[in-house]
C-alpha cells in the first residue's frame, strides 16, 4: 500500500508521522519504504545520515531513465548507524526546491514518481511517503501515485482550515471523488479541554474517515527529534511510542 502524509499547513507533524510510522511498520515485520518528498528533508535526517548531493529522490523526478534502486538506501538509526531491518529510503535535500520548479513545464508531470515507484513497489509491504506542506507539483506527484492518504491534524484553531480546498486539489489530480483517506488527530494535550473539544465537533463531518488512535502530545517525541531518532528509539516505554505502536496496528488493519 502506497500512504501519503499529507497535509497544506505547516506544523501538522507530517515528519513525525512519518517517520515514526514507517519504523513502526518494519519493526512489525512489514518491508516499508519511505520516500521524503519535501525539500526540508526532516525524514531524510533521521535515517539517512550522510544524504548523496546527487542520488536523492531529484533524480527520479528529473530523469525518466534513472535507475531507482540507485536512490534506495538501507535506514539507519543512532550515532553508531545501526541498520534498521525491514526499512528503506529514498532522500531528499534543499535541491529539491529547484527541481520542482524545472520539471512543472514537463509533460505528464503529475506521474514521474508514479512511474518510477511501479518499477519496485512490488517489492514492498508499504510505501510511506512524506509531502511539502503545500500543494504544488511535489504534492501532486504523490497525490497521484497515492492509494490511502493520511492527514495528521493538530488540535488548534485552525488546524482543520484549508481542509475542503485540499479535498478539491486531490480530487483535481485522482480525477474522482471516491478518494480513499484518514485524518490523524495529533498532539493533543488533555488539559486543553476546550480546543480538544472544538477540534472534535470539527471533524465530526469527517468521523468515518477519522482514526481511532490519537497521537498525544508527548516530550519524548519532541526529544526523539531533537536526537534525530523515532520514538520507539528513544524511548520505547514512552506516551509517544506506545501512540504510534497502536496507529500501526490501526493501519495494519485498515481494509481488511
């Protein structure tokens, strides 16, 4: 399954998720790659310590011939680069940026990921990847190639604005309304009861396609980032870990 982490507004954790999803799910026995589509790179960092200038998810957008099994790398994680079992990446850089502009003039645009990913994703239990926070042609790549997209909310005021326009923007690429996704509640704090509750009659539109699990707001995870590392690395006793260990087994059971 390919699941995109999506969301146009910044500071939803799209990395976090990310990241410390796709571990969760090789840590489960599943083969998981992730492909970091955004130009920040934080996916990048956290398991792929000295990222190539020029073997990183650029090429694969930038050239139809390119190889992709060249861009693919084991992850690893910690000061000691230890090999993580069952998960591979595909990294960005800052260059990215400048690739996105180069290729938006480029016929059949929307599908060079598309097409590179179907040369190896028969490969894989699962394929994570990471978007820009902001729809452009980076997002409609992974829009396109996209069978579940997952879109990590934050329990803010405006956490949830923008939402109807990115459901146009992504039926705008799939070409259908019947789309398939799940909203990720993340980060809540249960001492702000007010928002928590303002959140929740906000997606209550949107309840059948809203995850059960909740990510709560954890130090630990923040931690976790600050040393480079997923959670379940850091400290695996933590709130954050054992969040992300029941959104795995959420995924593991979505559609069956």
């Amino acid at each position: 399954m390919k699941i995109i982490v999506l969301n146009q507004k910044g500071g939803a954790g799209k990395s976090t998720v990310s990241t410390n999803m796709a571990y969760c799910l090789a840590m489960s026995g599943k083969k998981t790659l992730l492909v970091d589509m955004d130009p920040q790179a934080h996916s990048s960092v956290i398991f792929c310590t000295d990222i190539p200038r020029n073997q990183t998810v650029n090429e694969l957008l930038s050239s139809k011939a390119y190889k992709i099994d060249q861009v693919i790398y084991q992850a690893v994680v910690g000061e000691n680069e230890e090999p993580v079992e069952n998960l591979f990446i595909i990294p960005s850089n800052i260059h990215l940026a400048i690739t996105a502009e180069q290729i938006t003039t480029k016929i059949h645009r929307e599908k060079l990921l598309h097409n590179h990913l179907k040369k190896i994703e028969q490969d894989f239990d699962f394929i994570i990847i990471d978007c820009p926070p902001t729809v452009n042609v980076l997002t409609i790549n992974a829009i396109y190639t996209s069978e579940l997209i997952l879109i990590p909310t934050i329990y803010g005021r405006y956490s949830l604005d923008g939402i109807a326009d990115l459901f146009r923007s992504i039926e705008d690429v799939k070409e259908a309304s019947d789309f398939s996704y799940m909203i990720l509640r993340n980060a809540r704090d249960s001492r702000n009861k007010l928002s928590n509750v303002f959140v929740e009659e906000q997606l209550e539109p949107y309840k059948k396609n809203v995850l059960q699990t909740v990510i709560r707001r954890n130090e630990a995870i923040n931690q976790a980032q600050m040393n480079s590392e997923p959670v379940m690395v850091f400290d695996p006793r933590s709130y954050g870990a054992e969040d992300f260990k029941e959104l795995t087994e959420e995924i593991l059971s979505y559609g069956s």
